[in-house]
C-alpha cells in the first residue's frame, strides 16, 4: 500500500466519524427534546389516576399469591414423586 493511498484511507475514515459524531450529536438532541416533550406537560399538570387501577393492581397481587402457592402445591407434589 502506498503512502498516499494510506493517507486517503484515513481521510475517508476521519470523514467517516465526523459524520458519526455528526449523527450522535443530532440523536442526542432529539432524545433531549423527547424528554422534555415527556416531562414538562407532567410537571405542569396534576395526573389523573383512574380508580381502577388500584382495583387492578389489588386484583393482580392476589392473583400472584394464588399463583405461588399453587406452584408451591406443584412443587411439593413433584418433589414427593
């Protein structure tokens, strides 16, 4: 390989990271504008919370109690086997 192709190649990879850089830089913009898109509308707002979720989260923990004790059930019987 000879010196100035070298050269050329390194050219064409410092081309090559600053539009990289280029690219990174813009995507950090645009995820910044993303949270402030997210946040601020939140922070100014009092959140609205419908009842139900709290029904649902109750009515999910003891689905999840029943489950691990049936899969205790399981376990003790599989293990008697």
């Amino acid at each position: 390989m000879y010196l100035e192709e070298l050269h050329q190649l390194l050219t064409a990879v410092q081309t090559g990271l600053a539009d990289g850089r280029a690219h990174a830089e813009r995507a950090r913009s645009l995820l910044e504008e993303s949270r402030r898109a997210l946040v601020e509308p939140q922070a100014q707002a009092v959140p609205w919370v419908p009842p139900q979720l709290a029904q649902a989260d109750e009515g999910l923990e003891n689905l999840l109690t029943r489950l691990s004790a049936a899969d205790d059930l399981v376990s003790g019987y599989q293990s008697r086997l």
